[in-house]
C-alpha cells in the first residue's frame, strides 16, 4: 500500500509540474505575441538617466529635497531610463 501512494503523488506532482509548464509556455506566447504598449507619463522623460536639476520654486512656493529626493529615486526604481522635469503640487 505504501508504494501505491507513493506511485501516486509521484504521478500528481508530475503532472502540476506538467501543467505549470504548459501554463508557462502559454504565457510567454502570449506576453511576446502581445506586447506592452510604451507608457507616457506627464513629467517623465526617457532620455538620459541623469538627474534633474533642482528648479528653483516660485514665490510662497517651497520644495523640500527631500520630497524632490524621494520622487527621484521612486521613479529611477521604477523607469530606469526615465528622469522627472517637473514636479507639481495639487491644490
């Protein structure tokens, strides 16, 4: 009896592993097939990956650097070849 059960799970384990490749395979068609389209986000840009120069803020107006800091390297981490121009506050 032993020997059945493993029979069994060795065929179960087998046959997810099978599935899950085929499921694999499927997705990579599919994702090569149908590409992502190139996103365009206002105040990003895809040239160089320099960083940006510091604006200086209007009058009443102030930008913390480290506000400016954070958003930098978010949108670095997220879009390697992308660099922000601006940033705006809304009111």
């Amino acid at each position: 009896m032993s020997t059945q059960v493993l029979t069994i799970c060795g065929i179960a384990f087998a046959a997810v592993f099978g599935l899950l490749t085929i499921l694999s395979i499927t997705q990579r068609l599919i994702t090569w097939y149908f590409p992502a389209p190139e996103q365009k986000l206002a105040g990003l840009s895809t040239a160089a990956a320099a960083p940006a120069p510091e604006a200086a803020p209007a009058a009443g107006q102030t930008t913390d650097p480290t506000v400016v800091a954070v958003i930098t390297s978010t949108v670095m981490n997220l879009y390697p070849n992308a660099r922000v121009t601006r940033i705006e506050e809304e009111r």
